[in-house]
C-alpha cells in the first residue's frame, strides 16, 4: 500500500513538470508576441481586448462542458487571479515594453519563480526546505544582477513596471495554483477571465482605435498569440501542474522561460542577445534542479 502510495505521488509529480513545462514553453512567447503588439496597438487596449477575447472563449468551455459555477468563497480568489495575470501582469509587461527591449523583459522573467515560491508560501501553504530558497534566490539574485548593470539607468520605469508585473504574476500564479486542487486547473483561468470580463469588455470599446487601417499582420497575429495562448491555453497546463507538482517546485521551471524568450526574441524580433543575457540564462538554468531537489 505504502509503495503504491509512492507511485501515486511520483506519477503526479512527473506530470505536474512536464504540464509545467509546456506552460513555461507556451508563455516563453508572450513577450516577444507582446514587443510586436505595441508598436501598433496602445498597451491599455491590447492588455483589456486580449482579456476579452480569452474571456469570451472561456466562457464558451464553460457552457460546453457545463461547468457549475465556483463555490461563494472561491470568488474572491478567483479575483485575486484575475487581477494578477490576467489584468496587472499583461497591463504592466504592455506598459514596460514601451520603454525596453522584451528581450531585456525577459531577463525579469527570472525573478518569476522566487515571487510564485514566496507567495505559495503565504497563500498556498507550502514550506520548502532552506536549501531550496538558496537556489531560488541564486537563480533570481543573478538574473536581477544582469539587469541592474545592463539597463537600469537607461530605462528606469520600464524596470520598475517589470518588477511590479513580476510580483503581480506570482501572486496570480500562486493563488490560482491554490483553486486549482479543488476547482480544477482550466476551470481556474476560464472562471477568472469571466470575472474580468464585465471590466475588460466595456473598456475594450472604449480605448479601440478609431481606424484599424494599416494594423500589419504581425501585430494582428501577436495579438491572437496573446489572447489565444498566453492568456487562456498557456494557463491550462501551468496551474495543473503546479497544482500537481506543488507550487514552489514546479515554478522553478520559470527560471528555462528566459532561455526560449531569448531564442525568439533574436530570431523573430531581430533583438541582439549579448553573451551576458546568454550566460545568466545557463546559470539560472543550473539553479533549477537543485530547487528541484529540496522543494519539498
């Protein structure tokens, strides 16, 4: 019994990383996708139309496979959620990348998996052994130090925008990983993204531009990556696997995001990736399995 036990836990936590690891593949895109999208739609716009967009598609799952509603004490949650990653963080990353390079967006991306621990901790219950935050904050301590000697002083408000998305995402990811165990990993983000929707849809029309004349394909196309992957399809598997494999451990899996964001951020955007950016990615990387090891 005790052996099958161990199994049982094993197969679930093998299937939160690899869950994990497909959400960390499908969000590597979001701010490439994003850099593209503001150089022709306004940020506020593009954060409020691809929520609406997701909503609405969540909403249709929902209705198809008739999901009941969520239970009176998971609305706020579900708020809490909604406020993270699918307004603040998306608003915030939109705000920044007027201001820096996403490939200088993507080295905050580092900083994800310290947040996501420290908030699963204050909102999920986990505790980590002490070994773990040393990796954590090795992994994140590096990332962050790149950044402060590469491009602080040039664009200050792009960075503190960052750092701000940064801990907004980890309180989304970590409370939503929470309602995850009991309402299911999909359930979450669809149920979130219709909490937002009375908020995002009015404002939608609001901020549309007058003329979407000259709107290149590109830009249409990173917008339909955003609402469509990053929004909604990214978040189905990264809250199941964190809800399987825990918090902490599997959030360390944001720590490879920065290595894909690059790799698209040069070929796509043309972005120059420095051998610095290239060297921080594969020391945080190193940090990943020994979070790993003593995430529990």
């Amino acid at each position: 019994m005790e052996r099958t036990s161990r199994l049982g836990t094993l197969d679930s936590s093998t299937q939160g990383w690899i869950n994990g690891f497909i959400g960390v593949v499908i969000f590597s895109g979001s701010l490439p996708a994003t850099r593209l999208a503001v150089m022709e739609f306004d940020p506020v716009f593009l954060t409020m139309i691809r929520a609406a967009i997701a909503a609405v598609l969540g909403m249709g799952l929902l209705w198809f496979f008739k999901e009941k509603r969520p239970a009176r004490a998971q609305w706020a949650s579900l708020m809490i959620v909604a406020l993270g990653v699918v307004i603040g963080f998306p608003l915030l990353t939109a705000l920044a990348l007027q201001y820096v390079t996403s490939a200088h967006s993507i080295v905050f991306v580092g900083l994800l998996p310290l947040a996501t621990a420290l908030f699963g901790v204050l909102r999920g219950g986990e505790r980590p052994r002490p070994v773990f935050w040393l990796f954590s904050i090795l992994g994140s301590g590096l990332v962050m130090g790149y950044a402060l000697a590469q491009g602080l002083s040039a664009a200050p408000i792009g960075d503190v925008l960052m750092l701000l998305a940064i801990l907004a995402c980890g309180l989304g990811y970590a409370e939503g990983a929470k309602l995850s165990r009991s309402l299911g990993g999909w359930q979450v983000i669809c149920w979130a993204l219709v909490v937002s929707l009375p908020v995002v849809a009015p404002l939608s029309l609001m901020l549309a531009p007058s003329s979407f004349t000259g709107i290149s394909l590109p830009a249409w196309l990173s917008l339909g990556y955003v609402a469509l992957f990053s929004m909604l399809i990214g978040f189905v598997f990264w809250y199941r696997g964190l809800a399987q494999g825990g918090i902490a451990a599997v959030g360390q899996l944001q720590l490879l995001q920065p290595f894909f964001g690059l790799a698209l951020a040069a070929g796509l955007l043309h972005e120059q990736v420095s051998p610095g950016m290239l060297l921080v990615t594969v020391a945080v990387i190193g940090c990943v399995a020994g979070a790993k090891k003593f995430a529990r």
